[in-house]
C-alpha cells in the first residue's frame, strides 16, 4: 500500500469544502437540522439502503463536533460560533 500526496490533498480540500457547506448551512438555520435534513439540502444522500444511511455527512458532523464548530442537542445540529460570531 501506498500513499498519494496529490490524492491526500485533494480529499482533504473536499472535506474542507464539506465542513464549509455544513457550517454555512446550520448558520442559516438557527433552529438546527437533522442529519437527514443535512444530507438532502446538500444532495449527499446514501443510496446504501443498509442501516448506515447518510454516514458521509454523519461522520462529517462528527468531526466538526470534536472541534467545537458545532453542537448537537439529542439529534439536532446547530452552528457554535465563538465571541463575535466567528467560527471556533
């Protein structure tokens, strides 16, 4: 196995650009959304028909979570912006 420095780059820009687009969403909907909801206004829905559907933006969330750029309350996602309204 080996590693692709141009490959590692271009996945972690995407991932960037995925944070972003979460982020901008949840800022416009104060009252937070879904996963789900999360999923289909940015047409990253799973077409897997398992019991892991939408993981993609699932484990997304997940890791804006552990950087504190959002929060979530039981199953609902919101926006956490610092002093000023800027992102942490």
């Amino acid at each position: 196995m080996s590693g692709d420095p141009t490959a590692l780059r271009m996945a972690q820009a995407g991932l960037k650009q995925i944070e972003d687009a979460i982020v901008r969403l949840l800022d416009r909907n104060p009252q937070g959304l879904r996963n789900a909801e999360i999923a289909d206004l940015l047409d990253l829905r799973s077409d897997f028909r398992g019991n892991q559907r939408n993981y993609l933006t699932y484990s997304v969330l997940g890791g804006l979570l552990a950087k504190g750029k959002v929060a979530k309350e039981h199953a609902i996602y919101r926006a956490q912006s610092g002093p000023g309204g800027e992102h942490r």
